[in-house]
C-alpha cells in the first residue's frame, strides 16, 4: 500500500489510518508478575508516536497520537512465541488465495478461549452483513490466534483505575480518551507472525465497552497494513471494524475533516475518494469517480464532489455528503463499494480449485472450481474456447472435448466477475482470473 500513498505529503501520511482493523497504542511500562497493565502508559524511551483513530460517541472518528512500544525482551518474545494456537474459522479456500482476516483475542484467559472463539464468529458475521462485504464473504478465510492472558478482561473497564494483566496489554482511556482502545502493536505483531499470510489484523478485546483503534501507519514484516482493534460484546465496535478495512483493503481516505487544518494546497491524493476536482472537473478530466456522479448511493443523496474530506474544511472534495468513511453506522458510497471489491480481489482470487493445478489429471477425472454468485467462467482446450460448457463448476477434460488420442492436453478456465458495482477498467483488471491444468496422456 505504501506505493499508493505514496503522492501524499508526509504529514498527510501520518496523521492517516490505513490499517485493517484496531490495534493500538502500547504499555509502555512491562507487565509485572503480579501487577498487571498501567492505565495511563508513559512514552517509552524509543520509537516515534504511532497516530491511531478512534471514534467518539456520534460516530464520527477522529486521530490522535499515542507513545510506541518499547521492543520486546526476549524472554517475552519467547513467550509469545509458546503461547496459542492459530484455528480457522471460516475457510474459503488456500491460505494466499484469499483475504486472510486474523483475530488475535485479548484479556481471555486460557479457559476462555472457546469464547474468545465464538466472539470472533459473531463479530465477522456482523462485519459480513454490510455492503460489499456480505456479497463477497466467499473471498475471505478467517483466523483466531488464541492469546492466554492472566485475567479476564481489559485494562480500563468499566473505570480509568482499573487494571488487568493481559496478553496484549488493551486498555481503554489512552491519551485519557475512554473510546480509544490501545494495545501492544509489537506484541500484535508476534502474535500475528503465527498466521500463515495475514492481511488484516484485528485485535478482539474481551469487553463490551464501546471502544476500538486503527493504527493506520503500520506497515508489518508480517505483510498486514495496520491494526485494528474492537470490543468483542460491543455491536458498535463492528462499526469501527468496517471503516478501518475502508482504509487497508480499499485504499480509502477518511472523510471528516478539522476546521484548523484549514485549507488544501498540496499535490491531488492518491486515495480513491479524495481529489482537488469539483464535480465538473472530475468530469471533464475523466478522473476517479467521474463515472458514478448523478448516481443516487447506497449512502444516501448524489454522488457528486462535496467538500472538506481527509482531515480539509477547503480545498478537497469527497464523493457523497456522509458515507461510513466519515460517520460509522453509514453505508460505503459507490466509489468506495467499488474501492471496496476491487481491494478484496487484490488478496483473494475470483476462482479457486480443489483440484490442484500443479498435477496432471486424467481424461475421466473431475475438475472441480469455487467461484462467487455473478462469476462467468468460460472454459478452453488447447486454447479453443468448450462452447459446450459455460460456467460449469465441475467438469471432466472429457466433457469438455479433450480426445482420446494419446497426447497430453491443457484445459484452463477463464473467470470474470460481471458485477456492476465496479467501472474502472483499470479496477476491473483485479476482478479476473484463470486456472490451467495439463491432462496426462
């Protein structure tokens, strides 16, 4: 993602949230044996200030920033390194092949961990419900990393004082603001290198106070862009969720904004929903979301160019008047729908095998394919389209015309996904696909 940033200014850039789902800010003092987390961590000694995201009571987000980690002992990386399982919880398809959602529970103990499970299967199902997600859930593979912490629950539930001793170190009141849910990011960071091919974080917080985090600037050895971090008993949190994916999988800007931040002036962002242009502008230069303006959206009102957006009263303009990039609760407008889907086949493959490609397979034998609803797949041998079969599922080489002569044949299946929701030509390059297998002679 750092490439398609990489037009904004720097100061931009930290003050962003590009992360997939909360994480947070870290204790900076060490957990004690016996004492559990500091309520109000001091900054540590080295490291710059991580700019997290969070959101107040209208919904409407807002950033600040908040001390780094210290790094880790070894000894407690050693820990790390002992403690947990990784356990799937909904599998689409290979690791590598999907959009790989990576739970990491904390502030449950090690007899809680069947409901640190439960908690991650009804916060996706939550997740799954809003637009585009719910008619993409095929693209995704969910993971829980189990994390055994000391005591139950999180530091700063339900008051400031409180403090529980926990495997990530969540705690709400940082930078004494009581929605904002920090954690550990270098303890994230251990836990999440558990995972296969992470590409969202989301650290679930055994709570059900209202709260959660992105940590927007974090760029992980581990592959992820960023955390995120909710509470697991809070629907709200779900909300929070949702948004930061905004950030990490479609490469979408906030839109609120700060009246001191007065007005823009730099270069246009690279992020799809934010530009200089005004609508007329947008239209005549052809440029980002021309082809939805005059759209009714999903959001509410007209697709049009409003302005104030990516933190500017002036200067900037965004898509619609109030989209889920601004206020939680809301719809993705159509620019960011689109955003969205092409975002989820940048990590997950619009078709899919069990029949493995890198094997030969017989004349007789099925070839079996996993595609979502609205794929149109297209089948060829040697190169010559099977027009005998059309978005079949299963086939045999035979069927779909291989001769029994003795040679060795390919057949390869073409996907594309016809959906409308996405209009850029350039989007719609990710939403294609195609699996080649040799038949043995």
């Amino acid at each position: 993602m750092a490439s398609d940033i990489s037009g904004i200014s720097a100061h931009i850039r930290r003050k962003r949230f590009r992360v997939a789902l909360a994480a947070g800010a870290t204790l900076a003092a060490t957990l004690s044996a016996t004492g559990g987390a500091a309520a109000h961590p001091e900054p540590s000694a080295t490291g710059s200030p991580q700019a997290v995201e969070y959101f107040g009571k209208d919904g409407h987000p807002r950033h600040t920033e908040v001390p780094a980690p210290a790094p880790l002992s070894g000894q407690e990386r050693a820990r790390i390194a002992g403690d947990g399982d990784v356990v799937p919880i909904v599998q689409n398809g290979p690791v590598g092949t999907k959009a790989d959602v990576v739970f990491i529970g904390d502030g449950y103990t090690a007899a809680q961990q069947e409901d640190f499970h439960a908690d991650v299967r009804t916060k996706w199902a939550e997740v799954s419900k809003v637009e585009p997600y719910a008619s993409y859930k095929n693209l995704f593979n969910v993971w829980a990393v189990d994390a055994h912490s000391r005591q139950s629950g999180v530091s700063g539930d339900p008051s400031s004082d409180v403090r529980r001793d926990t495997a990530l170190g969540s705690y709400f009141y940082c930078d004494d603001i009581e929605r904002l849910l920090c954690v550990d990011t270098n303890k994230v960071e251990s836990y999440a290198r558990k995972a296969a091919d992470p590409d969202v974080v989301i650290v679930l917080a055994n709570s059900t106070k209202y709260g959660g985090a992105g940590y927007n600037d974090i760029t992980s050895p581990s592959g992820y862009d960023g955390i995120a971090t909710g509470s697991s008993d809070n629907a709200k949190s779900s909300q929070v969720v949702v948004h930061e994916l905004g950030h990490s999988l479609g490469k979408l800007a906030d839109e609120y904004w700060y009246d001191e931040y007065g007005t823009y002036t730099g270069a246009e962002p690279a992020w799809l929903n934010s530009s200089k242009l005004t609508a007329a502008q947008l239209t005549a230069q052809k440029k980002k979301w021309y082809r939805w303006i005059g759209q009714a959206s999903p959001d509410g009102g007209t697709v049009g160019a409003y302005e104030g957006g990516n933190y500017y009263p002036r200067g900037l303009y965004r898509p619609t008047d109030n989209s889920i990039m601004r206020t939680l609760g809301r719809e993705f407008n159509l620019p960011g729908r689109e955003a969205m889907i092409a975002g989820f086949h940048r990590h997950g493959s619009v078709v899919t095998s069990t029949t493995p490609t890198d094997s030969e397979v017989r004349r007789k034998q099925r070839v079996t394919v996993r595609a979502g609803a609205g794929v149109r797949l297209r089948w060829y041998v040697d190169g010559r389209a099977a027009k005998k079969v059309k978005d079949a599922r299963s086939v045999t080489p035979r069927a779909l015309g291989v001769p029994a002569d003795g040679r060795r044949h390919t057949i390869l299946v073409r996907a594309k996904d016809m959906t409308k929701a996405v209009r850029d030509p350039e989007l719609r390059k990710l939403l294609t696909g195609e699996l080649t297998w040799k038949v043995t002679r």
